[in-house]
C-alpha cells in the first residue's frame, strides 16, 4: 500500500517470514528505501535475550537508515 505522509511517498510492504529481521534487511537491499521504521518493546536483560530483537538485528545490519520507534512513542 501506497500513501502520502509529510510530503514524502510511505510504502508498507507485509511478509511471513521465519526470521523478520533478515527479511526487512533483504527487502530493502533489493528495493530502492531511503529508511526502514521498526517498533521495539523495549525488552531487555532475560527476556532480551530469550526472545531476542529484531530491531536490533535490522538496525546491526541495515545499509540505509534504521528509525527504531518504542512502545511509549504517541
């Protein structure tokens, strides 16, 4: 889906994947994105470390900018 935010063409792009962060970091390699936005929990010590983040991993191994937008942003 296409739309207008600021000014500035947004495009949402919705895929199944078993590791999500690979996945964004490889969508946008192949496509032409000056930014990719993630949310984040916020989770960190155990459960950090059990569940893992896929932010983390997006912004670890993006080549375009990674904006990571917590839960209490709104």
């Amino acid at each position: 889906a296409k739309d207008a935010l600021f000014g500035m063409n947004v495009t949402v792009h919705v895929e199944i994947a078993d590791d999500v962060a690979a996945a964004i970091v490889a969508l946008a390699a192949k496509t032409d994105v000056a930014l990719i936005a993630v949310g984040t929990h916020s989770r960190t010590g155990f459960q950090h470390a059990l569940m893992g983040s896929v932010a983390e991993s997006v912004v670890r191994n993006a080549t375009v900018p990674v904006l990571v937008v917590g839960p209490h942003v709104g």
